[in-house]
C-alpha cells in the first residue's frame, strides 16, 4: 500500500458509512487540499458503488475538516449495468464539510479515438522547479513531489496569463520516490498546481468552492504531467481548468473548479 | 413570464419540496433535454436557497424522466456568508431521475480582470444554419432557436474535429422571438449544441452521463454564442466542453460533460 493509499484509506464500518483518519501530511496552511478530500470521498462512493472506478466526480466544499477522524456517509442513488452514482458526504464533529456525487464504473483500456488536447511540450522534471508557495506553508509538498515549468512558476518576478504547467509523482518513503499513482489520485493532480491567478499577482489564500473532474484512463507508472489555467477572473470569483497526463502521454483527467480569489 | 421560465417554473409544496410539471416541447426524441432539467432543479435549489443565482451546478444523470408532474427534493447542505449549497434531486414516479448539487449566491456585476476565452469569431445569427438533427426529432427546437456556424455543422459532409460553434436565443409566442434568456437559461445553452462526436460520424443517440456547469454572469439581453468541443473520445465515452458568451462578448457560462456516444 502506498503512503496516498494508506493517507486515503476508507474503513467500512456500515452499509452505508466509511471511517477515514484525515492525513494533515497532505495540506496546505493547515487545511487538507481538496483534491485529496475527494480522493478519500471518491474511495468510499466506489466502494459504496461495487465499482472498479469513479468516472465522475463533482464536489462541493462547505468548510475545511481539520486532520484526524471523518466519517463518509454513502447512498447508492442509482445502480445501472453501465455506472453506478453514489452521494457521499464527508463529516466531521457533526458537520457536513464537502458534499460530493461519484459516478463510477470502469475506465476504458481502447486507445483514444480522438484526443483534442495533446500533451504540452514542458521541460523535463528534472529542469522544473519544486513548487514553493510564499504565503503559506504547504505540507504537501512533503508527500508529493511537484515540479513547475519555470516560464509558468507563479511567482511575482513571472507575471503573465494564469497558467501554470508542471509534473506530479508521489513520495513514499517505502515504496521510494515516484511510486505509481493510481486513479484516486488523479483527484489529487488536477488540484496539486498553485492558484493560477498567483501570476496576476492576485497572491493569497484562494479556496476551493467547487470541482468537478472526469477520470478517463488508468494512468501509466511515472511523472503525471498537469496544465491548469484560468480562464475569466471576475468580481473576485476564478475558474481554474485542468488536464492531466500521464507518462505514455495519454489524457487521464479533466477538472473545472470554482474558486476565490485570495484576499 | 417567457415560455422558458414557464417550463421550467417550480412551485413550493412545503419546506424542502417542489413540484414541477416538465414539459416535453423541450425535448429531444422525446426525452427531456439534460439543459432543460437542470434549469428547472437550479431554480428549485436557489429557491431553497434563498439565494439570486446558481453558481456552480453538478448533475448527474440517472435515467430520463417523462414529461408530466415530477417534484424536485431540495435539502440544504449548508447556508454560508457568500454561498449556500443545495443538494435537489428530480423524482418522478418513485423513481429518482437526476441528482444535482448547486452551490448558489450572487453573480458579481463586475468587469473581468483577465479573459482567457473570448469569444470566438463566427458568421452572424442570419448567416448560420439552423439546428437540423438527423436521427431523432428535436422538439426543442419550437421553443429555441439554434444557429450552427456552417463551418462546424455536425453532419457527415462536414467531418472534422468534434467542435461546434452557433447561436442560441430562446423562442416565445407571447413575447416575441428573442426574449431575453435568463441566468438559468444558461444551463440550457450549455447543452444545446448538438453531440460534437457527430463530427466524428460518430452519430447516434449520446446520453449524457454528467454535466458540470459553471454560471458567470446575468446574460445581457440578446443572442447567445457557444462553442462546444470534445476533447477525448475513447472507449465508447467522450467530454465535451461547453462556453457561452452573451451578446456583449461577455463569458457567462461554462460547463463540461461526460456522455456516451451513440450507438
């Protein structure tokens, strides 16, 4: 088991409910990234469901749980042949803190027929610079290796459009550096870039009130490679679009969030 | 009142639940199109909510109800300063038809800071081409007219990448043709153009599975355009992602969704 699928694992412990220990391993400023809240909620719903993935997933933060004991509370809405959708809710100190509904089924093996957004050409991780955001602490960086295309480093000295470009692996002090990512985190990828809106200078805390993601393929063993832009910013609301590649160069996982613009 | 805000017009039966008679004139082959169900649960939930707008709308689509009564259930997951979230399912029968989460609020008035979407260049409303599909009969089109750029219409002499770009603007026997869409008549343009996997020769009837839709701005009164594109199609899924400028240029929706090509 990896260190994301230890920091993700879900306990049943009803039909309907699943026991998480929230890892603050995996945060920022103290606050748990939301791609990985959806990662643990995106867990439970698959099994909920009996399905091999989640295909679908949108969730809709409410307040940031703190680390330590959540809970997943699970209903099966609907079970067809094809997918299977799920509601889950994941609480904390009798607070519903994200709400969520998964679509799961099985991700298809067949090559694209047709792929519209083709990996970008970025330098190799290697030439990247680690992510190091300036105003807050972000712990994790300590368990995910994140790695920046340094003409889309959000930086006050890189000011341009808000687009940032980067690698992802995972760090595992068992496995080593790099330890392959599964789909669930995927959840984690699409959410993993600095606010793009950093590059207009809008710096600050930029929470998540929304994100909805498309998983598409299984990802290959290695770097993910991600692009995150921003394509409106206005009266201090920001959307953020996201794709992710894995190592073969295939598309993974799409995301749209809804964000504010950090004050 | 429009023939649109009539559709898809809810009424309070008691604290949490709304009922709806849903209207098969904007339907497509005889089921409801997913745009117009969403509409009508997004005006329910801000309702709930107590709220101007949705601001962020996730539906995930179970099974295709009938026209007739149907009643939306609304529970409010949490009422913040800034947004309040709502999840509001469609039953029909005792059957649940469409799960939705909205997080609702106010739409800023304000100016956008950065734009990285303008509106792309296309022929004017006069010189498109009329929504015509081939397979089904597309009711919906008494009440909206939809103008398709002729250089992406999506017919087998026009093969080409999955992109479909036109116009939309709602119809209306009492207040003429061209009355002003509404912020919730943004999820109908969301998912009005038709499949873009038609381009493909791909044609056939295409479920949507999932559709996600960011709304961004009350729409100035006037034609809409929308762009709709596929970015990965493979395995039998495909996304398509969906932007919508108002007459102004302005970005006011945006939306991506995951569905089935049609068989």
């Amino acid at each position: 088991m990896s260190a994301f699928q230890r920091a993700t694992a879900v306990r049943r412990r009803d039909d309907s409910t699943y026991d998480v220990e929230l890892d603050l391993g995996w945060s920022i400023g103290g606050r748990p990234n939301g791609g990985y809240l959806l990662a643990a909620i995106a867990r439970a719903a698959t099994d909920a469901a009996g399905r091999d993935h989640p295909l679908a997933v949108s969730g809709h933060f409410l307040r940031p749980p703190a680390g330590g004991p959540a809970e997943v509370r699970t209903e099966v809405v609907k079970s067809g042949r094809t997918v299977a959708t799920v509601r889950a809710t994941l609480w904390q100190d009798g607070q519903a803190c994200l709400d969520a509904l998964v679509t799961a089924g099985r991700l298809p093996d067949a090559a694209a027929d047709h792929v519209g957004t083709p990996m970008p050409s970025l330098p190799p991780p290697e030439e990247c610079r680690s992510r190091a955001d300036t105003p807050f602490r972000v712990e994790l960086l300590d368990n995910v290796d994140v790695r920046l295309d340094p003409a889309t480093v959000p930086t006050a000295e890189n000011a341009g459009a808000p687009l940032v470009r980067g690698w992802m692996a995972l760090r595992d002090a068992d496995l080593g550096d790099g330890s392959p990512a599964d789909v669930l985190a995927l959840l984690l990828a699409v959410d993993v870039a600095p606010p793009t809106v950093f590059r207009l200078g809008l710096v600050g805390w930029a929470p998540t009130v929304e994100l909805s993601a498309l998983l598409r393929a299984v990802p290959a063993p290695g770097w993910l490679a991600f692009e995150a832009e921003a394509s409106v910013v206005a009266g201090g609301w920001f959307d953020e679009n996201a794709t992710v590649w894995d190592s073969t160069g295939r598309v993974v996982a799409q995301a749209r969030q809804l964000a504010l613009v950090g004050r």
